[in-house]
C-alpha cells in the first residue's frame, strides 16, 4: 500500500533532485534546515514552480515519473532552498485514491 504522506531530508546539492516515495505528490513542503527558507508546491501548479514568501518562484518543484528502475516523486529544482551541503526537509502528501 501507497502511502499518502512521507516525510524525510535530503543534503541539497544546487543541482536538481529526483525524490523517488512511490508517488506524485500532491503537495510539497520543503524546508532548508540551515536558512529557514521555505518552498510550498501544489499540483495545480505549473511544474517547476513554487511558493516562497507568498511569490511564486521559478525553479522549484516537478513531479517525477520515475524511470524503469526508479519509482514515482517529484524533483527539487533549484531554487534557493537546494545549496550544496544544506540540509533539506521535505512533507509530501498525495489526495487519496486515485492519485499518481
């Protein structure tokens, strides 16, 4: 069974992240741990994007359709909340039944 949240970290790098959970979410809270900077994402949305300081930013988050040998998640682009050795959280949530 799916789950319809995952929580976890991630160590930024400044260059795109692929997130592998098992689904795509339908929300994505990022935090940096080391700035405080926040990023929220929305699947209605356009991809790429996200919230910052009530600005939609460039450069942020994607639904990830996986590969052959990777599973569904979404990527970290990068925006200001992915520097290199910073410590990234993230919540991901997905709707229910139905979702990718």
């Amino acid at each position: 069974m799916i789950p319809s949240s995952v929580v976890g970290s991630v160590v930024g790098t400044g260059a795109a992240l692929n997130i592998e959970i098992g689904f795509q979410p339908d929300k994505v809270l990022l935090i940096n741990q080391t700035t405080g900077r926040t990023l929220n994402y929305f699947r209605s949305m356009p991809a790429g994007s996200g919230v910052v300081s009530g600005a939609v930013v460039a450069n942020g988050v994607s639904p990830y359709n996986g590969a052959p040998t990777a599973g569904n998640g979404f990527t970290i682009g990068t925006d200001a909340v992915n520097a290199a050795g910073q410590v990234i959280a993230y919540e991901a949530v997905r709707s229910g039944p139905g979702a990718k």
